[in-house]
C-alpha cells in the first residue's frame, strides 16, 4: 500500500510527455492546401479558421474543409474538431488554416 503514491506519481509524469511533440517541418507547398498536424504548426503564419456541417460520413467532412482551404489559399489546414451533431449523419468540422513558412498572415500586425 505504501507504494501506490510513487505508482500514481510515476505514471502521471510519464503520461505527461506522452502529451507533448516535438516540433516537426511541414512538407513542401504545393497547389493544394495539405493537412497537417499541430507538430507541424510551429514556425507558420496563422491565416484564419474555417468550419463546415455537411451531411454525410466524416470523411465528407473532411473533404469540405480541404475544398475550403484551397478555396482560401491557405497551403495548410488543421482540422481540430470532427464530430458529428444531435442530427445523425451531419457532420461538423473546424480547421486552422495557415500560410507557407516564411510569409506574413494577411490582416496580421507586425
């Protein structure tokens, strides 16, 4: 019994780190915005957000924010919500957009 708070303590601080990325580059631009993950995120300029509710599976969802992102201009985009509403079979989707690395974000003060 005496070793259960040294369990509990060892097994929270190692779940911590598993909480936390290591930055990583994001691949090359292209013509088409590319999803990427928030490793991904560090050194790139922040254009705005999007959301979308589309009926149909998440994968549908999915492929509107992408279509929104290119619409944009963004290189990026970041879904971080993907859920599906009280409706069954609408699905809701909201996704960062950000710029190639190395330019300034529109409407942004430096």
């Amino acid at each position: 019994m005496r070793y259960w708070p040294l369990l509990l303590l060892t097994l929270t601080l190692s779940a911590c780190s598993t909480l936390r990325s290591t930055p990583e580059a994001p691949p090359p631009p292209t013509q088409q915005a590319q999803e990427i993950s928030r490793a991904q995120t560090a050194n790139l300029p922040r254009l705005g957000s999007i959301t979308s509710s589309t009926r149909g599976s998440p994968d549908d969802a999915q492929r509107e924010i992408a279509k929104k992102a290119n619409q944009a201009g963004a290189a990026y985009y970041q879904i971080v919500a993907l859920s599906e509403t009280v409706m069954p079979g609408m699905w809701y989707a909201s996704a960062v957009l950000y710029g190639p690395p190395g330019s300034t974000a529109a409407g942004t003060q430096q």
